[in-house]
C-alpha cells in the first residue's frame, strides 16, 4: 500500500460543527494528488443561519447556498468520493465532528473513518511557533493562496502530510504512524435512531428547540479571572490534540478562563496559571489570529511564549477559535 488517503475540509455557517456550508476533498494515490472535489451546500434545517464571524472568515453568505443540496442529501456524493480511504484534516477533531453532527442532526447514520490530524503531525514533526494551517502549509512548501477556501485548505493539508511522510521516509500512512509510534485514531460507525448523540449534537439541539441560540459570554474589562486549575480528565482520548498538554491562557476570552480551564482538563490537558517551563500550549483571546505572531500584536504571555520558542522549548500559540474547536464549542470558531 502505497501513501493513499483523502484529505478533508470544512467549512461552516455558525458555531455548531453541524452546520457545514462547504467541502473540499483532495485524494491522493503513492504520495501524488491526483483528484479534488468540493460543494457548497445548505446546512442541515434549523440549524442553517449563518453567524456574523463565520461568514467574516470563509465569506459564505446565505445568499452563496440557496438552490443547493442541504448537507444530508449531498453526502453521499461526498461519501462516495472518499471511499474508504483514511482521511486526514487539519484539526481532526473538528472535521469529524462535522460529519458526525451534521448526520446526527439530519437523522442520517454515518460510517467509520480511521483519520490522521496533521496538526498533531506538525506539532510532532515541525517547529513551529503555530500549528495553525497556514504556518504548517508554509513549512510543508504548500504556502495556502487563500486560506478558509475549503478546497484549498484540503489541499495544503494533503500536502502537509505529504511532506510529513517524506521526512519520516514513510512510504504509507500505516509506516508513518508506526515510526512515530502512534496509534491511528478511528470514528466508529453510529445511528442516531439506535445511539447516543455527540455533546455537540445535544446542545444544537437543545439551542434550536428552545428557539434561541447558544449563548455567548460578552467579554470582560479589567483583569480576567483565572479560578482554579483542575487535573486533567484521566479517562481523556489520548489521541485529543489537547491530550497531556500544559495549558495557559492569556487575553480576554469570551467563554472565561475559568471554563477554558475545565473544558481543556476534560478533553485531558493540564491547565496552568502562568507560562513556565512546562507550557507546551498558550491560547490568546482578545480576536488574535495565527498573523498576529507576525505583526508583533501580542500580550504579555504570548511574548514570552516567543522568547520561550526561540530558546527551544517546544510551545504553540492557539487562538481561541482553533481552541474551541478542539474542545467541541457551541461558540462560533474557525479552523
């Protein structure tokens, strides 16, 4: 078997991850792109209004998506394309909680996926002061043109694993994760007719038959709370990106860092106050965005984090969206 997999990407109308608006697809056969795809569509009902900062990052109006298939009756032309290959995204986690969500809230069941997330394999493989998708494009040689084009974030994202594979000289995804000594992570199978909804789902659901949507916290003036730092969930997937992660927070957040806190100790992070030798994971609030780390528009903790970097401690620089992404927000977030 040669390195065969399909890389995915979303994109979506609001905060809830069942809300896709669009897809790009990219197939590749012995390390080599060799077919790419993508859809607009309507997201499921109930759950299709588009939200101010998504249609902000993307540039998907309502308007772009009207006449088309709605998510549940195009997938399984999306389906079809991916086959059963692996699939791989930049964030899995979001990715496949895409699929999962916007099935579940369409009452349609899904199939497995075994996946990669190239975030983790870049967090591995790179040095990178951001693992957000377009510094890892930019150290793969895949530069993105226009990031958030669903199309051509898959495609960077192949590339990413592409180039990850030819550094680690692994000729299949199967190599590449044995000479990292990783286990590939798997979606099971599910039916929302016979099994339990995802907490994403549930709170969707939640939101709309109660006819409001999830709320939001505004941000706070003044010195934000941090709270207590709980232990990391013992019983956390291993595969998390978040997983075994020392976790600091700094900016204004619009969930609070109390919350941030436990939502990282969930998924199996640990949660600190201020950034040591331990941190390996910081998250700034206040709207950053993986550029700022170029125009210098920074706290505190974040230079720091910098100074860090460059000594050669192994640290990342999060926004808050690639955050609740990772820990399955309702909050509207981008990848």
């Amino acid at each position: 078997m040669g390195l065969d997999f399909t890389a995915i990407d979303f994109e979506t109308a609001n905060g809830f991850r069942g809300s896709p608006c669009a897809v790009g697809l990219t197939k590749v056969r012995g390390g080599q792109i060799v077919d790419e795809a993508s859809w607009l569509m309507r997201p499921p009902p109930n759950h299709d209004h588009f939200d101010y900062h998504n249609v902000r990052i993307h540039g998907i109006r309502a308007d772009d998506v009207a006449g088309h298939p709605r998510f549940g009756e195009l997938f399984p032309e999306i389906g079809a394309f991916i086959g059963d290959d692996i699939l791989a995204a930049h964030n899995a986690a979001f990715d496949l909680g895409v699929i999962r969500s916007g099935l579940e809230v369409s009452g349609l069941p899904g199939p497995a996926y075994d996946y990669v997330c190239t975030v983790m394999l870049s967090r591995r493989c790179y040095s990178l002061v951001s693992n957000s998708l377009p510094f890892a494009a930019e150290e793969a040689g895949v530069p993105l043109v226009k990031h958030h084009d669903a199309a051509e974030d898959a495609r960077a994202c192949a590339g990413i694993l592409i180039d990850i594979a030819r550094r680690n000289q692994a000729n299949s995804i199967g190599e590449l994760y044995l000479s990292l000594g990783l286990v590939m992570p798997r979606q099971q199978a599910f039916d929302p007719a016979t099994d339990g909804l995802s907490k994403s789902s549930i709170a969707a659901l939640a939101a709309a038959g109660s006819g409001t949507a999830a709320p939001l916290r505004p941000f706070q003036s003044g010195w934000p709370e941090e709270g207590a730092n709980p232990l990391p969930n013992p019983d956390a997937e291993p595969g998390h990106p978040l997983y075994g992660q020392t976790v600091v927070f700094t900016g204004a957040l619009s969930i609070g860092r109390p919350e941030a806190k436990r939502r990282s100790a969930d998924v199996g992070a640990r949660p600190e106050s201020r950034v040591t030798g331990r941190t390996t994971v910081l998250v700034v609030g206040d709207g950053f965005v993986a550029s700022d780390l170029r125009s210098g528009r920074l706290t505190g903790k974040a230079r720091r984090v910098l100074e860090l970097h460059d000594r050669g401690q192994p640290i990342e620089v999060l926004s808050e969206g690639e955050f609740l992404q990772m820990v399955g927000d309702f909050a509207a977030a981008v990848s």
